[in-house]
C-alpha cells in the first residue's frame, strides 16, 4: 500500500458505547473495523485501520459517541501509527478475509 496504515483500538464500559464508537469511527474515516471483541468487567474493544491521517478523525469521532452514549464510558484507547509487520502478524489487527468486502 502507499500509505502508511495506523490501527486504532478503542475499550469501552458497556455494549451501546463501543456499537456508538463503531457506528462513529466508520463515518467520520475512510477505516475499517477490523476487529470486536468481549473483554473483562463489561468491556467491549473495537480495532480500526486505515490510513493514518483517517485514523486519527474516526478516533476522536468515536470517543466522542462513546462518551455521549447514555452509560458509556470510554475506558482507553490507542493509536498506532504504521504498526511493524511482527505486531500485525500476531496481534488480532490485521485485515482478514471476513473484513476484507468492507475495506476501504
């Protein structure tokens, strides 16, 4: 790809908060969501990626529409610009066959 890739992983306190962080960082980027996940004590975590300059906007959209959702509570967040091969290959952030339709 040309352009450097970044990830963007965002936690949240309940589930209407990380479908409101999705739903947000999908529209305001040119992102794909490439990973969902149930963690501990009600915690829910997305992963994006796309270009870094979209990153960084879908990030703060969805931060913005976790923490209006009524209970919601964004618990941490991240962005890693360009992440090295080896972490993508390990780490659940890379794009997958299942995402890959909606890659933008």
């Amino acid at each position: 790809m040309s352009q450097q890739q970044a990830v963007g992983v965002i936690q949240t306190l309940g589930f209407p908060a990380v479908l409101a962080a999705a739903d947000a960082t999908l529209k305001n980027g040119r992102v794909t969501l490439v990973y969902f996940d149930k963690g501990e004590s009600g915690t829910f975590v997305i992963a994006i990626r796309g270009p870094v300059a979209e990153v960084k906007p879908a990030m703060k959209a969805g931060f913005e529409a976790a923490d209006n959702t009524f209970g919601g509570k964004v618990a941490t967040h991240y962005i890693v610009p360009n992440p090295p091969d080896n972490v993508v290959a390990v780490l659940p952030i890379d794009y997958s066959e299942k995402v890959e339709p909606y890659r933008v």
